[in-house]
C-alpha cells in the first residue's frame, strides 16, 4: 500500500505530450445499460460500455478485418461480448494468459485460440496478421508492463501497417478501492513511462467516472467486504444498479481528474478523420 501510495505521487509530472486527455461521455446511459452485462462493479460496468460504443465497423473496414489479440484474457469471456458489440467482426480472436481455463475448451475453433505465456515474453506469440492488441484490467497484474509496451510496439512497427491497442487499467483512486490488487496502479506520469516505448501513433488517453462512481464502489462493495459482509451488489441489487446509473451520468456531466478507470488507445496510421466511437 505504502510503494502504490508513492508511485502515484505526482501525477501531473513528466507527461508524454503526444497524449490527447479526454472523457468518455455517452449520451444515453440508460440505453447502454440495456445491452450490458448486470451486477459488475462501477469501473467495469464503464469499460463494458466503452467497449459496446466503439466503431466496430469502421475499424473492422480500415484493418482489412479484425484479427484480435486479447492480453490477459481470463476465461476468455471478453471474446463473446466484444464478438457481440461488433456484431461478429471480429475475424481471428487469440487469448493469451498466464493460466489456461476450462472454459476456453467450448470457445476454441478455426479462427479463436487461446494460449498460456509466462506473463512476460508476448512477442513470440503474436500470430502473423495481428492489427488490434487489447487488455482488460490485465497491464496491473504484469511484473514488466513497459516491456510488454516495447514488445507489442516492436511489432507493430516491423509490420508497417495499420493497428490499434486498446487497454483498459485502474487510476489511482482505485487503490482506495480496491487495495490489495495487482501490482499497481496508474497515473497520467506512470502512463507516460509505456506510451514512450510506441514508436509512432495518436495516443488518447480517456478518463472512465469519477467521484460519484468511486463512492459508490466504496459504499456498495469496499466497506462491506473489509468488514466481511455481504457484497451489497447482490443484498441491495435494484438500488445498486439505479445508483449506478445516476453515478455515472453524474460523472459524465462533471467529469473528475481522478477518473474510476483508464482507457489507453494507440492507433498506428489510422487516418485523422477516423471516429473511435458510435455513440
């Protein structure tokens, strides 16, 4: 707690200053609830959303077809639900993680892998033909993060082609939160440190809640978990979810400094007309 707290000192220093900041803001949040998975906490709630609003369709067109790799990937489940946002455009799907899992058996087929690595070592299992490198709440959890950035930037600058990264990570005020997770968590400055291992590429940084939705992560899930109660997700489940809603809308129209999440997006050669998002 003590080494997090330091490392995410000064977080307005040394700054990568081809990083564009914004907000993720989405004009009906009720909308999107509906087509979202229910009971997650606030940040996920927020990078499932952010997720289901990118332009599936246009990126699909400017990669000549999504061949996908998913860091971190867990069970693999983000497989189905971003197959599901992008309307089953996504052409090769490959998940990599430090585990296998049983479920990843019932998804495997021609064009969807899964493989374990040693959480270190990516680039030799980056499949020839690979233009769009995601993680969810996996870079936290990665002993060497910068060199994961080294290795995946290597390659996208040996292919010389259009590709983009999408990644998905903890602000600092998740820490508060969540305490004992991963390894780490970020800031504008420790950002900085991997985005200066990309060669060339637009670098926006989009900044997910804020206050309303950290408090109501604290209340609902941190405090009744230190004290060894029932998660309230599940005892207060309708309050929860219209809590949620309103923190989020909340957040959007005010947006915070200390977001709830981070989303980090290097496109490499995408044209600047392109619109990462539908809505």
């Amino acid at each position: 707690m003590v080494l997090n707290r330091f490392n995410n000192m000064f977080p307005g220093a040394f700054l990568d200053e081809r990083i564009q900041h914004k907000d993720f803001i989405v004009s009906d949040v009720e909308k999107k609830f509906s087509v979202l998975p229910t009971g997650s906490s606030p940040s996920r709630r927020l990078c499932d959303m952010f997720w289901s609003c990118l332009n599936w369709k246009a990126i699909d067109e400017l990669l000549g077809g999504i061949q996908l790799m998913d860091i971190g990937c867990g069970t693999g489940k983000y497989f189905k639900l971003l197959n599901t946002f992008s309307s089953s455009r996504i052409k090769k799907y490959a998940g990599l993680d430090i585990n296998s899992k049983d479920s990843w058996k019932e998804m495997s087929g021609n064009n969807v892998i899964f493989e374990t690595y040693d959480g270190i070592n990516i680039k030799g299992k980056i499949a020839a033909g690979t233009n769009f490198f995601i993680s969810q709440s996996a870079i936290e959890h990665m002993c060497e993060d910068v060199s994961f950035f080294c290795q995946v930037g290597g390659y996208i600058s040996d292919i010389e082609k259009l590709a983009l990264q999408i990644h998905l990570f903890p602000s600092a005020g998740c820490l508060r939160l969540y305490r004992v997770h991963g390894i780490r968590q970020y800031t504008p400055r420790t950002i900085s440190t991997l985005t200066r291992q990309i060669g060339s590429g637009q670098i926006t940084l989009f900044r997910l809640g804020g206050k309303k939705c950290n408090d109501l992560h604290f209340n609902f899930i941190t405090v009744p978990l230190r004290k060894r109660e029932e998660d309230q997700r599940k005892s207060r489940r309708e309050e929860y979810e219209s809590e949620l809603v309103k923190a989020i809308k909340s957040d959007m129209q005010y947006p915070a400094m200390e977001p709830s999440f981070y989303a980090l997006v290097i496109s490499h050669n995408f044209p600047e007309s392109f619109k990462l998002f539908t809505c």
